[in-house]
C-alpha cells in the first residue's frame, strides 16, 4: 500500500511513534517560524531552556502583528526579538517587510522540509509542498533547541480538484467551498491533501490560499504536491535549486475523498460570525458595504493586489465606503510600486497600509458601529475586528474590489471581461530586510535587549494528588481564542506581560472573569464542544495558568489549544458522555479525586460533582508523554526534569 504525500513527508521525518491515526508522533522539524505577538514568549521560553543556538536547519522571526506603535511596549518586543535572533543564530525579519507566511513562502519555503510556526497559519507552506503545522510557541522553543514537535497521526483527507474555475471565482471560493462542506470542525485530526487534475490549474499563490485557510478547518495541515507550477515559482524567486517534486503515491490509501469540480464553484461568502457559515454572494446582491479591507496572510499576493489593482483602473471607490489595502510583503508592495499598479489603487481612493496583519488582527481599521465590512482575510469572529456589533465577511479580493465600487455586495462575475493577469517570471529580489544572525564566534558578545513590559514566563508547580476548585466559567460550543484571550491593539502590546494580559481574559464572554479568579485563587474552566478553536497564541493558555485555572472539562478540543493547556500544566479533559456538560453548573464545587495518581497508573479520571453529589466519568486519552508533562506541571518544568 502506498504513501499519500503527507505520510511520505512525515514518514521521512519520523522520530517516535508509529503512524497509526491517533496515536501520538514525534517529527524532526526542519524550519522555524515566530511573528512577534506570539515570537516573544515562544524566545523567552527558548531563553530559558539554556540551548545557545538554534539546531534547526533554518530558523526566522518576523515582525508583523504588533507593528502599531502606540506606545513603547511593541518596540521593545521588537528589539527583544532582534537581539535574540542575533545571539541564537535565527534570520529576523524587520518590520515593514510583510506577513510571516507570505514572506517564508517567498523567500524560505522549502518543498519537503517541516516547518512549525507559532501561528495557526504556518500550513500556508503547504502551498509549496512543506509539511507545516501552527504550534504553541513553547513547541516552537523545543524545537529550535532540537527537540522534535509531537502530533497525533492524523487521518488523511484527500480533496479531488476537477475541472478549472470559472472566471471571477478565486481560490478562496475553493477554500470556502471546502469550509461549507466540512465546516470549522469537520478537519480535526486531519491533514487535508490536495490533488487532481484541477490542481495544474492553480499557481501556489491560491495553492497557499486554500492551505493557509486550513487552519480554519481545525485540521492539523494541508498540503498541495511539488510540481512543474511549484518549480516556476521557486524559479521565479531565485531559489529553484531547492526544488524536488513531490507526488502521492498512484496506489495511496485515503482515509476519506471529497470531490470538488471547480467549474460549479460560484463566488462565496462566509458571514458573520463563523468562517464556515458560508453564503453564494447572489443571495447578499445589494447590501450595502461600509467597509472593506484586502490584504492579511490569506490574500495578500503579488496575484491578489494585481487582480484588485486592474479592477480599480481608473475608477473609484464607491464614497460610502472605506477601502484598505495592505499588500502581504515588501516584495509584493515594491512591485506593485515599480509596475504602476499601486498607482492606480491610490487614485482609486484605497486607503495604503504597511505590510503587516493589521486590521486582520484588529490594529487598526476597526469598523464603524454594526458596520459591515468584508475582508479577504480568514477569519470573522465575533469583536476581533475591534468593534464588537461589526458584522465581517470573508470574500475573495475580486468580490471585495468589485463591491467597492459599488457600495454593495457585488458579484464580481457582473465586471465583465475576464481578468488576465501573467505573474512575473522573475520576482523582485531584494532581502536587505532580512538580517543574518551574527557569526557564532561573535554571539556571545550580543547583549538581550530587555524592556520593561517583558516579563517572566509565569511559575508553574507539579500536578497535586487532588484537584478541588469551584467552577469560574461555563462556556458554550467553538469558544475560539479570540474569546479567551483577545487580541487587537489595545491588548496585543501585553503579550510579553503575562500578568498584565490576563487582567483581560475571558472578558468578551464574562467582564468579571479576571476578579473572579483572583479572588478565588483557583478554578476550573467548562466548555463545550470545538473549545479554543483559532490561533495558536499559547496566551490563551497561560493567562489562566496565571489566573489560577486547574483544569478546563469540556465536549472536546480544537488541536493547538489542547496542546498549547498540556504545556501549560493545566488539565484539558472531556466528559465520557457529552450531556454531562449539562450536570455542572457556574459556582459547582468540583473535585478530581487523586488525579495525580489515576494520571501516573493511566486510570480513567472521574469528576465529582460535590455541589449536585453526582459523579461524572471523564476520557483523558494522553500519551505517555503528556501524562509526564502534566505531572510535572507543564513542557518547561518537564524539559528541565530531563535536563
Ligand atoms: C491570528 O490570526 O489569530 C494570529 C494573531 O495570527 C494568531 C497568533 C496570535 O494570536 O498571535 C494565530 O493565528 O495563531
Ligand atoms: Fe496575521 Fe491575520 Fe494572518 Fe494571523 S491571520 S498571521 S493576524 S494576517
């Protein structure tokens, strides 16, 4: 029985474990990758394990989340993340040079290799052919120290591309499309790989697309094959010596087959407030649009800004509406400057901001009072625009563009002529933004430039004998990171201050959340079903470490965040029966009877229920090698024991 390309890459990376879904495995990670948002933890943690350079092959740090400088703190981090790359040996990417995964897809992006990156879109290296996955910044630590990066063998999806797109519909209709079928769940211990005669169709700018939005399926990655499309696009950013093709296996065995023919495919939308909660854009015709903005690490190729440039020749935006544009990297921006298309997005009246993620992540460019704003981002969520009754639509750049000359959700297919865009043979080459570690003879000489918002990671103590504590929330189904820990620009610029951040927890679902915990000193978290669904940012688990949060027990779990609470030292458990949710209560008295000693024996864990008197059973399933991470109270205590 043959390979699927997946299990090839991770076949060949194979550290521990067999490849059996479900079970746990242990890859060699070839690549690195932080933005600074989650880049300043993941290199404190890295600090703190005492490992003086990196032992991946190749290890980057990009400035692109916190580039609104408000204040001093995202400056600080920057410099932070600057000395730490020149001492360790990683590239560092200035600010201003563009989004983490548009720039490692032009400049590092390798066909073959592994990548982690602290950030759920890391798979856009799919789009090439990389094995990638989004990880808490802890594992990203671990595995720029060398250590490898564990996943549990996820089951193999195979998306059958037939057929060609029709004019005016875009990869990310493809990638809706998917969303629709599957929805934000439907990927959950999966890698989703695509194939088919329609993949030949496609150039890796819309490959990365539909990889990149993955992330919004829950599965684990994506990945497209390494081919003749790949080769011209390495070759094209002078780097087709590092090309190898890559192919499935004729005989691989999937475990499930999702056929798309890509000449149905209509342009689609996904409404407020879910990624999968997807609508033809015929059905929205005519609603008006108060803004829109194009860019973030979904759409933001030089292919995207072309598309939307030729669309707004010589014509301007609608005056009911605010356009922003932010192309995804310095060679992308600088293009478009040399080409004359930027030109013509300026006197159509686009709103230019830096290559950075931006009003994605809430910095900036939050919508009016219940505005409705489309983005050809990835995600709309509730309030991570910044305002909390805004209403987000995710659509590609072509019915972006085209409803911003209209005032209204536009069919793009209405514009007429097909568009016709030839991407360059050679792309602009210019990594002066790029800087190089120092030499290691010279690292030692390189002093940590420290701020004062940067703070320790916070202590964590070994796993008790007993658990009691009271519950101090009970959420609904796809609470998503967002919620537990929000971003955007008041709050981003903490995220080096974990005590300062968790005053924020939780607070879109429940102001009181922080005092609560503080008073109480510890509690217990319930959840339902999909819980921390979203980014990757191990925030979402360290500030309830710090509030206090033993364990969180819900229906089930999105992959990072369960990782990212196991590193943390917190319990993420699930009830055996999934209507047990409904037998605890906000302020129940809870308590896991010898947890340490039923986790240590791999005994099944009960909770008791000391307020109703009931007793619940509830499934754990970890490894051996989370089991000792708990015991011993999170990743960094676990490394040190191993020390
Ligand atoms: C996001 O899109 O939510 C982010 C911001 O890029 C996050 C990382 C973060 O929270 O810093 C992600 O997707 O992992
Ligand atoms: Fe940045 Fe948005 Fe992409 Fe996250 S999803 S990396 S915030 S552009």
């Amino acid at each position: 029985m043959g390979y699927t390309l997946a299990q090839k890459l991770i076949s060949s990376h194979l550290l521990t474990g067999e490849m059996k879904p479900g079970s746990e495995i242990g890859l060699r990670i070839d690549q690195t990758l932080t933005q600074d948002a989650t880049g300043t933890m993941a290199y404190l943690e890295f600090e703190a394990m005492g490992v003086p350079r990196v032992k991946t092959e190749l290890s980057v740090a990009y400035i692109d989340h916190n580039t609104l400088q408000t204040g001093f703190e995202n400056a600080d981090d920057h410099l932070y993340i600057q000395s730490v790359c020149k001492k360790h040996g990683l590239y560092f990417s200035r600010p201003g040079n563009g989004i983490c995964h548009q720039v490692h897809l032009e400049r590092f992006g390798i066909p073959g290799k592994t990548l982690i990156g602290s950030d759920s879109h890391t798979p856009t290296g799919g789009g090439i052919g990389m094995l990638a996955f989004g990880a808490g910044g802890l594992d990203v630590a671990v595995a720029m120290g060398g250590g490898p990066y564990y996943i549990t063998m996820p089951r193999i999806v195979f998306i059958n591309l037939k057929g060609r797109l029709q004019p005016w519909v875009a990869a990310k209709d493809i990638i809706l499309e998917v969303l629709r079928i599957m929805s934000v769940k439907g990927g959950v211990g999966k890698i989703i790989e695509y194939g088919g005669e329609g993949v030949k169709t496609l150039s890796v700018p819309e490959r990365a697309t539909i990889t990149n939005m993955g992330a919004e399926l829950g599965a684990s990655t994506s990945i497209f094959p390494s081919d003749d499309i790949t080769r011209e696009f390495m070759r094209a950013q002078g780097r087709e010596s590092d090309w190898v093709e890559l192919q499935p296996d004729a005989d691989a065995v999937y475990d499930q087959i999702i056929d798309i023919d890509l000449s149905l495919l209509r342009p689609l939308a996904a409404c407020p407030h879910s990624p999968d909660n997807i609508k033809p854009i015929e059905e929205l015709e005519g609603i008006p649009v108060n803004q829109i903005s194009i860019g973030s690490c979904t759409n933001s190729s030089l292919l995207d800004m072309l598309k939307v440039a030729q669309i707004l020749k010589g014509k301007t935006v609608h005056p009911d509406v605010s356009l922003s544009i932010a192309p995804g990297s310095k060679q992308v921006f600088n293009m478009l400057a040399m080409n004359g298309a930027l030109a013509e997005l300026i006197a159509a009246g686009a709103r230019i901001l830096e290559s950075a993620c931006g009003p994605c992540i809430g910095m900036g460019q939050s919508p009016n009072s219940k505005g409705v704003s489309l983005r050809t981002f990835n995600r709309n969520f509730e309030g991570r625009s910044g305002t909390a009754d805004a209403q987000i639509y995710l659509v590609s750049p072509e019915t972006a563009a085209a409803s911003a000359l209209y005032g209204v959700f536009t069919d793009p297919r209405k514009l007429g002529e097909p568009l016709k865009i030839d991407l360059p043979d050679k792309f602009l080459i210019n990594d002066n933004m790029i800087i190089p570690p120092a030499p290691e003879s010279e690292a030692d000489m390189v002093e940590i430039i420290r701020g004062p918002n940067i703070k320790p990671f916070p202590q964590t103590t070994p796993l008790p004998e007993e658990i009691q504590a009271k519950v101090l929330l009970k959420v609904g189904d796809n609470i998503t990171t967002d919620h537990i820990m929000p971003a955007g620009a008041k709050i981003l610029p903490l995220r080096s201050n974990i005590p300062a951040i968790s005053m924020h927890c939780f607070v879109r679902c429940d102001e009181e959340f922080p005092a609560r915990c503080t008073t109480e000193e510890k509690g217990i978290i319930i959840g339902g079903s999909n819980y921390g669904q979203g980014s990757s940012r191990e925030h979402a688990a360290l500030a309830p470490l710090y509030l206090g949060i033993k364990a969180v027990i819900a229906k089930s779990f999105a992959r990072i965040h369960v990782a990212n609470l196991i590193n943390a030292g917190i319990l993420p458990l699930t009830f055996e029966n999934e209507s047990d949710y409904d037998r605890v209560s906000m302020w129940d008295e809870l308590a896991l009877p010898d947890v340490r000693e039923r986790l240590k024996k791999g005994q099944a864990l009960i909770l008791k229920n000391q307020t109703t008197g009931e007793t619940l059973p509830l499934s754990s399933g970890f490894s051996k090698r989370q089991t000792d991470i708990l015991l011993a109270g999170g990743l960094l205590n676990y490394t040190k024991e191993q020390n």
